[in-house]
C-alpha cells in the first residue's frame, strides 16, 4: 500500500533522499550533512515540505514544495519529485504530485514550478502531460579547478517547467 509521509529528518530519510538524488544526479551529489545544514539554515516564515513515499514501508520517492526567498514570487511554488529508478511507471510520481498540488490548493497558487533534467526525457513528458509548460532551459557550466580540496556546488542542467493556475 501507498502511503505518503513528511520527511522525519531521521538518517534514514536523509540518506534515501541523497542516494536517490545521487543516482540521477551523480555530479551534484551532496552529502547528509551537507542537505542537513542546508536544512537547518533555512527560512522559517516560508513554506517548505520534504515528503517520502512508501510502498508497504520501503521508501520509493521523496518530493518537495514550498517557498523560495530568492525568487521573490509571491504565489509561484516550486517542487520536485523524484522516483527510485526501479520503482517508475508505477504510477508513484503522479500520486505524489496530486498531493503536492493538492496540499497547495489552499494556498492559492499562481503557478507551480518543477524541473526535469534533458538527460530525462521521460520526465519532461512526465510534466507535459501533467500540464506544465516549457519556460526556460538552463545551461550548466563547470569550471576545473587546481585544488581536490576546492568543492563547487551546481546544478543539473535542466527544463524549467511551470503551469499557471492548477486546476
């Protein structure tokens, strides 16, 4: 059975949430003690909700939702959901995102903003046909640099996709 559950900030759903976003996103991997501090300097006053999937009480995808300072957007929130490799095409992804949208129905929202990888086509048709639209595409650049010990944080290049007004 299908159960979805916010996220416990236990070392158990730290570590499946880093894994699976380790296993699309090998290059931009993060440790538990990296999302941890990320988490603990976030702003309060704003909506953010990390949530975990479970199959008859295995982990199978996380999602989250909420508010983001930096894009001063009154009313647009982003999310993401992410399906363990092994568990996709089971309908998982869209029951999660019926739920985000849902909790957010009383929000109001003007628009709802995700991504999808191009390295992921399928997740780009995933949001099409949940009717998010195509509004940018974003370009990843890397710099090497001279020191192992030097780390860059980046981000997967990747399709914004919003839909205004959810139905």
């Amino acid at each position: 059975m299908i159960t979805i559950r916010p996220f416990d900030d236990s070392d158990d759903d730290y570590r499946f949430f880093t894994d699976v976003w380790a296993s699309y996103f090998p290059n931009y991997a993060f440790t538990i003690e990296e999302q941890r501090f990320l988490d603990g300097v976030r702003d309060t006053s704003l909506l953010w909700q990390r949530l975990i999937v479970e199959d008859d009480g295995e982990r199978v995808a996380y999602g989250f939702y909420g508010e983001q300072q930096e894009l001063d957007a009154p009313g647009d929130y982003p999310l993401h959901v992410q399906v363990r490799k092994d568990r996709q095409r089971q309908g998982i992804g869209s029951t999660l995102y019926e739920h985000i949208e849902n909790a957010l129905v009383e929000r109001d929202p003007v628009s709802l903003s995700a991504f999808a990888s191009v390295e992921f086509p399928d997740h780009q048709r995933f949001l099409a046909k949940r009717g998010y639209e195509k509004l940018q595409k974003e370009q990843d650049s890397q710099l090497a640099v001279a020191s192992s010990s030097s780390r860059t944080r980046r981000f997967p290049t990747s399709l914004g996709s919003a839909r205004s007004r959810p139905s």
